[in-house]
C-alpha cells in the first residue's frame, strides 16, 4: 500500500514552454502533498506544500507564480512549470501524507524534466 | 538557517562488512528523523527513522542512533551488500512544522565486490 506515482517519467521541453508534473496516490487519500526539486548530486530541496482545496505554501524563494501546484482532490497534485527555461532542468519528486499519519511521506518516483 | 548533513561524502566498503553513515542536524527542536535510500533516477526509500524521545531503533539489517546532544544521527548497515549501492539521505523534521522534511546533503555509498 500507499504507492504514489508521477506522471510523466521524464519530458524534455522547448525553453518558454510550460510543462505538468502529476502526483498521484493510488491507494490512498493523501492529506498533504509536498513537491521537492532536485539538482545532479545535490539533496532534495522542499518547494512548496499543497493540501486539497487550498493555495499551496511554497519555500522561500520559490517563485509560486512560476512554479503552479494545483491540488483538485485527494488523490491528485500537479505541479506546472510555466515558461520553462535551461535552468529549471531538475528531478522533480513528489510526496504524500495519509490522513491521520502526517508524520509519514511516502514518495513517488520522481520526473525528469530537461528543457532544451 | 536550519541546515541538515554535511558536505557529500563517498564512503566504500568491502561487501560483507558494516557500514555506518553520518548526519549532523542544527535544529533542537526537530523530533523526527528519518533515514532515506535514493537509488539513481528514483524516488527516495524509506528505510528506517526514530523519534527524539529514542536513541536506538533497529530494522533488518539496519539501525540507527541518535545523539541529542550532539545533535548527530547515524546509519549502520550490517552485512553490507552490493543492492546497497545507492546514496543515503538523513532527513529531519518536526511536529510544529507540519513534518516538512528537512534533508542532509546526503552520503553515496559504494559496495564493494
């Protein structure tokens, strides 16, 4: 049980375009989903934290208008990067809480995202 | 700032043998840790954690030790094994902060044949 899965594996993208990460928790009914971005040989870097139904909270110096997490249902997180350039090429790993386990993250499998 | 872990570090060792990896916190108030396993182009593992009222916790095969004093935490694994193989984050986290994890720069271990 609780298995998280993201969507796609890897995207390679033009610069200026925008691109969506799904996260999904196939059995469960994830409370929190956080969104974590990691560069080559560097640790994992919290972006911001989404609950269902409400406006993320993102890190200090995330730029939420850049980085869009929309978080529809209990089950579903996705993660736009708008207008994406060289520079926001990364691994991006998702991650979710169940309801009355907070303490608990389970993780998905990360996407590849490398922008040309 | 709040910073977890040190500088990443390579630590080799012979299959078979016991392998303990690093972690230094600087937050006090932190009351959760956990150990993670990234193998390369995955998601993050959990392998073991330990709250702060506990200074040991073993799994198989592994076990981890906390200092509170020195606000150092440890991972032994024992008979270590190629599928070890992999890099090996500490993470720190705590209640007043909705369990948001805060991870070390992480050690890569490399099993030996």
């Amino acid at each position: 049980g609780a298995v998280v899965s993201q969507h796609p594996s890897w995207v390679i993208c033009k610069s200026g375009t925008s691109v969506k990460i799904e996260c999904r928790s196939l059995d469960f009914q994830a409370t929190t989903m956080f969104w974590y971005r990691q560069f080559p040989k560097q640790s994992l870097m919290l972006m911001a934290t989404s609950n269902e139904g409400s406006k993320a909270t993102y890190e200090q110096g995330v730029e939420k208008d850049k980085f869009l997490i929309n978080h529809a249902s209990l089950t579903l997180s996705t993660l736009t990067v708008t207008s994406a350039h060289p520079e926001d090429s990364s691994f991006y790993i998702c991650s979710a809480t169940v309801q009355g386990a907070i303490d608990e993250q389970f993780f998905g499998p990360g996407t590849r995202l490398t922008v040309l | 700032g709040e910073s977890v872990g040190l500088h990443l570090p390579t630590l080799s060792v012979q299959e078979g043998d016991n392998s303990i990896i690093n972690c230094a916190y600087s937050n006090s108030a932190s009351d959760y840790f956990i150990w993670y396993k990234q193998e390369s182009g995955k998601g993050p593992q959990f392998i073991i954690d330990i709250r702060s009222n506990m200074d040991k916790r073993q799994g198989q095969r592994v076990t981890v030790l906390l200092n509170k004093t020195v606000k150092h935490l440890s991972l032994q694994i024992a008979a270590t094994q190629p599928g070890d193989s992999a890099v090996y984050f500490c993470a720190e986290s705590r209640m007043d902060s909705s369990y948001k994890l805060i991870f070390g720069s992480g050690t890569r271990l490399l099993v030996r044949p």
